[in-house]
C-alpha cells in the first residue's frame, strides 16, 4: 500500500472526515423527508427495483471506503452473497455492457430492501424527488421524479424540487481534502466496482 494511501487511509481511521460525510447524509435525509412530507410522498411498500435497476457509479474516495465500512459490518453470510453479486456485475459489465448488466438490480438490493441502508451513497438517498443542480456556470440543471412521483405527486405539487446543489458541493469538498492528501482523485467506481474489487490497491490504484 502506498504511503500517499496509508495517509487517506488514517485520515479515515481518525474520523477526521466521516463525521463530516454522516453529518452530510443527515442534512440530505432531512431535507428529503421535509420535502416529501410536504408533498405527501413515500418509498415505503416500494420493492426499490425501479430505482435500483442500476449499478450506481461512486465518485468520491469518502463514499467508497464509508460503503466497504458498511460492508465489513455485515455478517459473512450476507458478505458472501453480496461479493458474489457484485463479482457477477463486474462479469456481466465486461461481457455485455448492454445486455444484462444495463438492467442488473443493484447488489445489494435483497427483497426490495438496502442491505447498507445506512450507508448507501448520497445519489441513493436523494433518488425519487424531483431536483435541480446550479452549476458554477450558473446553468440550472433539472430532473425529474421516479414514476411513482410522477403518478401519484407531480400533477398535484408540479413545481416541487430539491436543490441538490449544496449537497453536492459538500461532497466535493470532502473529496478535495481527499485530493490533498493523495495528489489526485480517486477514479469513479460503481457499487459492484467498490466491493467486488480484492483490496483497496484495486480499488484506489496509483
């Protein structure tokens, strides 16, 4: 492992940033769930597979090593069956992008339920309710909700969204502090990427 690794690696180990990254997912759920108060909508009694029909990409070191953190809690029963999922993705991701992986369920998704909820990446909890991003160009960016949003919210509150801007500058800053460290980002990865790889040189190779 490189010394420039080890150093992240401490930085983790010391809690210096995932207090600030937990902190970051608190500000998240709560904006969420004010907003999906408001309007009256809810996941729950969803099976999660319109959502998670995706091997969702991971941009930031703070969001990898905090998921295999959630990993590593899990029983080893449950890690098996995970590993052997994400393994089965990377599979399918190089032999056919377009086929079977395109519409792969998401590992760690087990009778409609998170098997990480509590650590499922920021792109997971803000997912259903319509939004918007402000770039730094000052290009306003918007997207819409899932389907059951747009069936049963978005006639009644069709002006509703979350600024996910202030969420996604967070993140960035926890992945500069990253960057200083490391002298570079840390290439995208998917869920199945971050726990299927063998070890953390995999995952992070210089």
């Amino acid at each position: 492992m490189s010394s420039r690794l080890s150093g992240v690696l401490i930085m983790f180990a010391e809690e210096e940033l995932i207090p600030r990254l937990r902190e970051l997912y608190l500000e998240i759920d709560a904006t969420y769930a004010s907003t999906g108060e408001q309007v009256g909508f809810s996941c729950e009694g969803c099976d999660g597979v319109k959502c998670c029909t995706v091997d969702v990409s991971l941009h930031t070191f703070v969001e990898m090593l905090f998921l295999r953190q959630g990993f590593n809690s899990l029983d080893t029963g449950r890690q098996l069956e995970v590993l052997g999922r994400c393994r089965a993705m990377i599979k399918a991701r190089e032999d056919d992008p377009l086929g079977v992986y395109r519409n792969a369920v998401c590992a760690l998704n087990f009778d409609g339920l998170c098997s990480l909820y509590e650590y499922r990446p920021m792109i997971c909890r803000l997912a259903g309710i319509p939004h918007f991003i402000a770039r730094p160009d000052g290009k306003i960016i918007e997207s819409g909700g899932c389907s059951r949003y747009c069936l049963e919210i978005l006639a009644v509150h069709p002006g509703v969204k979350i600024d996910r801007s202030p969420f996604y500058r967070g993140m960035a800053e926890l992945e500069i502090e990253v960057v200083r460290h490391r002298g570079r980002r840390t290439p995208s990865r998917t869920v199945s990427q971050t726990l299927g790889l063998e070890d953390e040189e995999d995952m992070f190779p210089e």
